[in-house]
C-alpha cells in the first residue's frame, strides 16, 4: 500500500491512498493490516486449492436456462462456419487466391451466424 502524509488539523497523519481514510497511530495501521490479512486467510482456509474456489463461486453465481442456451446459440453459430472457412483457406493453400469480396461475405456470415445464435 501506499501512503502519503497529509495536513489535517495540527498533525500529521498518515493516509492510504486506496481506502482514503485516516489511521490515528502506527498500532492501528498494524491491527488494520493484521484484519485484512485475517480476512485473507479465512477466505483461502475454506479451500483446498484454487479448483475448489472456482467451483465454488460457480455455485454461488450460475449460469440461468436462458444464458447457457445464448452462449450455445453462439458457439453454434460461430464454430461450424468457422470450420468451414478454415478448411477451404487450407485446402486452397495461400490465402491471396481468395477475392476480398468473398473474404469479407464469409466473415460477415460468420458474424451474423453467430449473433443470431446467441439471440435465439
């Protein structure tokens, strides 16, 4: 953290930059830092390892019905045409004997694709 002294009434007292507010004394700087580093460690002692937090905040925030099926709309959307164009850039083997015209349809079709997928 980083701190700054600043003028307030006659003394001077030192002020976290992050948090804006004023601590009295060096002992409570200390019981501050010793609070949020308690804080720390009960929240990592719930968990095993990075895994279990993980699979933890997804139960707390899941995913709804309606999102799950946006996100698969898209995947849909986007992954075979995708795949399609992909397949005839490496079977033509250089890029440059594709026109821009069809470059360009192609993405958009693949653009459209998929924000219709993600809206149905």
């Amino acid at each position: 953290m980083e701190y700054q002294l600043r003028e307030r009434g006659s003394e001077k007292r030192p002020n976290i930059v992050e948090d804006q507010f004023w601590l009295e004394s060096d002992q409570q700087t200390l019981d501050h830092l010793l609070a949020i580093n308690a804080e720390i460690a009960k929240r990592n002692s719930h968990f095993r390892n990075e895994r279990e937090r993980i699979d933890a905040a997804t139960m707390d925030h899941p995913l709804t019905f309606e999102l799950s099926h946006s996100y698969f709309g898209a995947m849909l959307g986007f992954f075979p045409p995708a795949a399609i164009f992909l397949r005839l850039l490496f079977e033509i083997g250089n890029s440059r004997n594709i026109e821009g015209w069809l470059f360009a349809l192609v993405l958009f079709s693949i653009v459209a694709s998929t924000i219709i997928g993600y809206n149905t």
